[in-house]
C-alpha cells in the first residue's frame, strides 16, 4: 500500500517538525525515496463482535496515524524522532489490521498511539520494515471483515473534512491507510501541532468533481495511489479540506 501525495499550495506553508520534509517533497511534486528498505505504519483497527460504525473507525485511524507523528516523541529529541523522521523522508506507507479482544490488548503494550472516536478505536504504531513485523502484528489479518457503509450526517462545521471518493468503493482496510495519508498531508499543509478531529465523509460524483476543482486550485490536498492494491496508479482516494 505505497502511496503518492500530491497538494498543491504547499510550498507556501513552512511546515516544522518531523512532517516538514513530506510537505516540501510533495511541494515540488517530487516522487519518494527509496533507501532500499520497504518501511510501513501499522495501523490496527479495532473490529470486536459487533463492531463499530465504519465512519467512526476510519476517524480514528485518520487521527491516530497523525497522533503518532505529532506526539512529542517523534519530535527531534525525542525517542520516536529516528525512526518516524526516516519514514516519512522515504514513504509514508501504511498497511491496516484488524484485531479484537485478547489480540487488541497484546498490540496496547507495542509503541504507538490508540484513538477513539464514536466507539471507533485505531492504533497506528511506530513504522518499521515490513519483513521485521512484531509477532503479535504478523499474526493479525489485512483483510476478511468489512463494514457496513453508514450514515454519519453532514460534517460538523469548523473541522477539517477526508473525502473518500465513494466510486471506488474502497475496503475498510484500504480506506483507514488512505485518510491516515491525507491526515497527515493535511497536517503538513496546515503546519499542525495538535490533531484535529477529523471528519470522514464519503463524497459522490458530483461533490468530487468539486473536491478536484478545490485541488487544483491549491484549496485542498489529494492523496494519489501508488497502484498497488484495488486502484490504479495515480488513482485519487482521498481529499482533505479545511472545515
């Protein structure tokens, strides 16, 4: 699940801390690089029997894959810096697990950062190469479970919205590695210290005709796929705006 970022109006924004070099890359429109190690973020989404409403765990995915680049332990200094800081100089690859019961509790003792929203609860953990996973994360599936689409309602005002380009009818697993993406681009174009609550909203034709007219105009920020797995490459996901 590699992916390519593109926002335009970047380049205007100084974005700091360990997301400044996602911002000035995707800036240039510049591809990621590649020291030769296949890094990723884990990002465990909590699926009990019955689970939560799908907008509410893509929330919290969305946050908490911010959460982790944000918290003061990936900052320069910190004890997190090193390894988030060559993640996201390289690519911000993500792969999402589902996990519940004795299994959600074993990945709480694993470096990272749970959120909640709504009874929705993510864990993204520190990035790391993909062929040196932890145990208790290899044995957990990527796919199987899906969720029901649901009706959240219109965004509340004032919050930044991920739009997820419904046509594409994206799993549940697919869609929490691509809002983790766009909440972290939208923090690096917004020069964000503390995360937001993020609002996850499906997005029909029409509104994303729009939503790609905003991009284009340097208003929102667009997460693009690499090509790998359910989409072509250069496949638009996701698109964050302001609230």
């Amino acid at each position: 699940m590699t992916e390519e970022l593109s926002g335009t109006g970047l380049a205007d924004r100084p974005a700091v801390g360990v997301l400044a070099p996602l911002a000035a890359r995707y800036a240039r429109g510049a591809a990621p690089v590649s020291d030769g190690i296949v890094r990723a973020m884990p990002i465990i989404l909590r699926l009990e029997r019955p689970p939560a409403a799908r907008t509410p765990v893509l929330e919290a995915a969305a946050a908490a894959a911010l959460a982790v680049c944000l918290d003061p332990r990936s900052q320069p200094g910190g004890e997190w810096h090193d390894t988030v800081a060559v993640w996201v100089g390289t690519q911000i690859r993500k792969i999402a697990r589902r996990a519940r019961g004795a299994h959600w509790a074993a990945v709480q003792e694993l470096p990272g950062v749970t959120w909640e929203v709504d009874g929705g609860q993510a864990r993204a953990l520190l990035p790391g190469p993909v062929d040196d996973v932890p145990r208790v994360v290899s044995r957990l599936q990527i796919g199987g479970t899906e969720l029901e689409p649901d009706e959240p309602g219109p965004p509340p005002p004032g919050v930044p919205v991920i739009w997820v380009n419904a046509a594409l009818d994206l799993s549940v697993g697919k869609a929490a590695a691509q809002v983790g993406h766009a909440s972290m681009l939208y923090a690096a174009a917004h020069d964000l210290v503390e995360v937001p609550h993020f609002a996850v909203r499906d997005a029909d034709a029409d509104r994303w005709a729009q939503l790609c007219a905003a991009v284009g105009r340097g208003e929102a920020v667009a997460v693009r796929d690499a090509g790998f797995t359910e989409v072509a490459p250069g496949t638009i996901t996701c698109i964050a705006t302001p609230g």
